[in-house]
C-alpha cells in the first residue's frame, strides 16, 4: 500500500511539471477567442498587428485574421514569435486610405468589419527653431471621443516629454522651460497620435476583443539655444 | 549560578549599543539633513550609529548667518529654528569638543509672486509669470472643484509658462476659482565634508487664483 501511494505521488508530481503544448484556435468557437488588433496609419501606409488571448493563444492552421482596405486586397496577417511562448500577427498594407477592414476566416468561411481610422492630420512645424522661444506646432483638428498625444523626445529634454492636447485643437507650443540647459544644436522628435479605441466582438470574435485604432505622425526639428 | 547570571546579564549590556551621545560619536559619523519649507520653520536633523545625537560636553549645533549665531532648538528627533523671513546663504556649525568641527551650507530661495490672468477658458491657453531665478526646480501644480489636478515640473526657470488649451482637464462643468501654486525647490548636499553625509532641501511657494471657465 505504502508503495502504490508513493508511487501514485511521483506520478502526480511527474505530470504537474510536464511542459503545456500551447493552445492554438482549433476546435475553440470564434466567440471564444479574444483578440487585441492594433491598426496604425503614418498616412502613407498602416501596419496591422495582433495577438490572440484567453483560451487560445496562437491560430490553429485552419484559421486566419484577415486585414485589407479600399485599395488593397485582403491578405492574412502573418504569424511570428516575439519571445518564446508567444505568437503575434502582422501585415504591412501600402495605402493611405484611413478606414481599413478586419476579419477571420475559418475553412472557406470568414466574418468582417470595417473601421474607419482616426481623422487623418498633416503637422505643421517649423524644420529649424530657438529653444529660447515657444516651438509651435499644429495640425488639422480631430474629434471628441479620440485621444491625442504628443511625445517629444531629444538630448535638450531630458528623456520624453509627453503632452495631451485638446483632441478637437489644432496647435500646440513646446514652452522654452520644457528645455534643459543645453548648449549648441538639439534634434528634437515630436511623435503626435490621434487614437481612439473600441471593444466588442468584431468579425464574429469574443466580446473582450479590443481595436485600437492610430494615426500616427512624426516631425524632426533642429532646435538652437 | 548567581555569578554565572551576572556574568551573562553584563555581556548582554555591553554588546548591542549604538552610540548617540556626541561625545561617543565621530564626526565622520554623523549624518545632517536640512529642510525647510515657505511658512514653517526649518528642520534639521543630527544623527549617528545610534540615532538622534544628544550634544553633549559642550558640543553643540547652531545655525549661522553670516557671522550671527542663530540657536536650534531640539523638539523630539529633529532640531528647529524660526529664520525670521531671512533668505539666502546659511551654515548649520556643530562645535566638537574631541574630534573635528562640521560647517555645511544651505540656501534658502528668496519670496517671489507668481501673476495669472483674472480668468481663462480650458479651450484657450493660460500664461503664468513669476520672479525667475537661475537656482532651484520649478515645478506648477493648479486645483480647483471643476478641473483635474495639474501638475508640471519645469526643466529650466524662465520665470514664465503657458499651458496649452486642452491640457487642465475638466473634471465638472460650469466655472470655478482655482489655486494656482509655482513651487521653487533647492536641493544639494555634499560628500565632500567631514560628516558622513549631509543633504538639504529649501521649497518656496508662490500662490495666486484664476477662474476657470468652461
């Protein structure tokens, strides 16, 4: 008897450390699985990524995320590992249109969504400016709702300066005490995305499933003392 | 049994202090923090191996201005002092009867205004201006019932700051007055002095209102 329980033990501990084969979507109801898209426009192109959580964490083989827009065809999303463990999907669309369409496909079925993207903007800036006084920046205004940010970035900054503009406004000013004391020349970065984001089953899949959607722009502007 | 009692109750006595006692306490041992806020009274802190240090033997600490002694006088752990609205340079001197004096330095910011509009929309920009100074941090902190707390600390003192419309989020609608505080911070310290370590902060707060309009 002792040695059937021990034995029984050993068994259990054996089982317990046995390495889990990752779970993909076959088999799992696509209401089942969640998904974070990220859809991301500089205005002359948009890269799609996702990821796949919950009960699934890749796609099975039979199954594909699909993305297209107006003027590009739809194509599946391509899988790569970003560490071990861990499955993501990407895909390049070469347009500049701002609405894009998602979907999934099971076997010769598939579901899909359009989006439409932030409003698009074009950032006015100047290419060259004192630090000594206000660095105007500005841009076609966005919608109420939407998320606007901007991130400035450069050796006279001291790391990142991040800033929430009005998402409906139009200009904003980098104020000469943004800047640290720095003498000569200074390569300022300004990042500005307007996004806004949705959760809610989209092309059949769960309700937890999240889309963000970005317009994302960026200036370089050389800046003096 | 009795003496081997005592014996052990002495060992235990002799083992575990930290001295806190000046006399017992090298210079190279003691630790000074400094601080010093707008409208209270300085603060400073004396300490060695075993805590707050007692002077003793005619060891002391003081501050001075100039040549001027000014007394500190203990309240519990810390060491306090009433500056009278005086600014500027200040030592705090401790007076060692068998090891090496101590003088470190500290600088109190000097008063100053800070001006806003009568009033500004959340939708426009708010320009405040105040006394600049080329020592200390700047840092903008604005509160009132219908926006969300803002608060920015400054890279340089250009003794002027606009934020942009949109950036003080509207936490109610309607109007409402808001405070408006520019805090200038001066910190240092030094491990260059015969102390274990010393360090300080002055802060000196500028406050004046606006009504924010929706």
């Amino acid at each position: 008897m002792r040695r059937s329980f021990a034995c029984l033990v050993f068994l259990a501990a054996c089982d317990s450390s046995a390495p889990a084969k990752p779970t993909d979507t076959s088999g799992v109801a696509p209401s089942s699985i969640v998904t974070a898209v990220t859809v991301r426009s500089n205005g002359a192109a948009i890269l799609v990524e996702a990821s796949i959580s919950g009960d699934a964490v890749k796609l099975g083989s039979g199954d594909a995320l699909l993305a297209g827009a107006p003027d590009v065809a739809e194509r599946p999303l391509g899988e790569y590992q970003p560490s071990k463990g861990a499955w993501a999907y990407a895909l390049f669309l070469p347009t500049a249109e701002a609405s894009v369409t998602l979907g999934f496909a099971r076997a010769a079925a598939a579901a899909r969504q359009t989006f439409a993207l932030p409003e698009p903007f074009v950032v006015t800036a100047p290419a060259t400016a004192s630090r000594a006084q206000p660095l105007a920046l500005s841009w076609n205004p966005g919608k109420n709702g939407e998320t606007f940010t901007l991130e400035a970035r450069g050796p006279c900054l001291g790391g990142a300066v991040t800033r929430t503009p009005d998402p409906t406004g139009t200009a904003f000013e980098l104020q000469p005490a943004d800047f640290q004391k720095y003498s000569g020349v200074c390569t300022v970065e300004v990042k500005l995305s307007r996004r806004r984001g949705t959760i809610g089953s989209f092309a059949g899949l769960a309700a937890t499933s999240q889309v963000t959607l970005e317009q994302l722009r960026t200036v370089t502007i050389e800046t003096t003392p | 049994m009795k003496r081997l009692l005592s014996f052990i109750a002495v060992c235990a006595g002799c083992t575990s202090h930290a001295p806190w006692l000046s006399l017992d306490v090298g210079t190279r041992d003691i630790a000074v923090a400094v601080e010093w806020k707008s409208d209270a009274r300085l603060s400073a802190t004396v300490s060695g191996p075993g805590g707050a240090i007692t002077f003793e033997g005619g060891e002391r600490v003081y501050l001075l201005r100039g040549a001027r002694e000014i007394p500190l006088v203990r309240e519990g752990d810390a060491w306090r002092a009433d500056l009278g609205g005086e600014v500027g340079a200040f030592v705090l001197a401790i007076d060692r009867a068998r090891d090496a004096d101590a003088r470190v330095s500290f600088e109190v910011p000097a008063p100053f205004t800070v001006t806003a509009p009568a009033s500004a929309s959340r939708h426009d920009p708010l320009t405040l201006a105040w006394d600049p100074s080329p020592t200390g941090v700047v840092a903008i902190s604005i509160q009132g019932p219908c926006i969300a707390p803002f608060q920015r600390g400054l890279a340089t003192d250009t003794g002027r700051y606009t934020i942009n419309a949109g950036e003080i989020a509207q936490a109610s609608a309607g109007a409402c007055v808001v405070e408006v505080a520019i805090t200038r911070t001066i910190t240092g310290g030094s491990s260059s002095t015969n102390l274990q370590s010393f360090s300080y902060r002055a802060s000196r707060e500028a406050r004046t209102t606006t009504v924010s309009l929706p």
